[in-house]
C-alpha cells in the first residue's frame, strides 16, 4: 500500500462516531460486498478499511484482533465514542446490510431474524470459502476514485 493512498485517509475527526467497515482487502468477494454497500450507503453510515492496512492493524489490536489473520470481517461502531464496540463475523454483517437502503436491507434483515446458529454457520462457510468460490485479487483493493475519501488505511 503506498504511502500517497494513506496520507489521503479522512481527518481523524471525520471518523468520529461513525461505524468502520474493515473487509478482506485482497477477498474479491468481499470487493463486491464493499461496492455494493457504498452504492447502498446513501447516508453514509460508513468508512471502509482492508484488514490488511496500518490503520485496521491499529484499531483491531486493541481489541485484542490480529487483522492480518483475515478470519473475519469487523465494524467498529461509534469509532472514537463512548459507545465504541466491535462486531465480528454474522454480526457485523448485519451491523452494515440493516444501516443499508433497498435489497441489501432486505437481505439484512431476512439474515436477521435467522437463528444465531445459523447466520453463524452460513457466515463461516462463506469465509472459509471465499477464496476458491470468489477468487483473489492480484493486489490489496481500495478505492481510488470519487469515493477514496470513505476508505482508510
């Protein structure tokens, strides 16, 4: 990751209070995840960053995460607040898809009323498998055009 795309990271106080989507940044899975939440994120609820950045290696860590395992995705709610807390696996799926507009709600909210066990059990099944049903990008995936100011690393 080049020093230029970190040095363009959102002001410190641009995050506060808001919620932090960190996805697999090499996942093109979760590429298509973070592409269709930003079409969907109308009200901008959310910042995104690679697990793979200095940036979620800093806030997950103090959470006791290693981002660098890419077991998970995360959200960091109220980032900064005193509300602050962090979602992990189903979870944070549905954190994001409900705080979505249109089908990704919808989605989000049929996931929802699923017992735990199973958004549990579809979650890790997709994770552990995303790379041979969905591939791998060549390198670490970030937006770099109009909507680099919603990502962080």
């Amino acid at each position: 990751m080049s020093e230029l795309a970190a040095s363009a990271n959102p002001a410190h106080d641009e995050l506060q209070g808001r919620a932090i989507f960190f996805y697999d940044g090499v996942c093109a899975y979760c590429k298509g995840i973070v592409e269709a939440c930003l079409a969907s994120d109308s009200e901008g609820h959310f910042y995104y960053s690679p697990l793979q950045s200095a940036f979620a290696q800093r806030v997950l860590g103090e959470y006791g995460i290693d981002s660098t395992r890419l077991l998970s995705m995360y959200v960091v709610s109220d980032y900064g607040g005193s509300h602050e807390a962090v979602h992990r696996a189903a979870p944070a799926s549905n954190f994001v898809l409900l705080r979505l507009s249109g089908e990704l709600r919808s989605v989000g909210e049929t996931n929802a009323a699923k017992p735990r066990q199973q958004q549990d059990a579809e979650y890790k099944d997709t994770a552990d498998n995303r790379y041979e049903r969905y591939g791998v990008l060549d390198e670490l995936w970030f937006a770099d055009d109009h909507r680099r100011g919603r990502f962080v690393l």
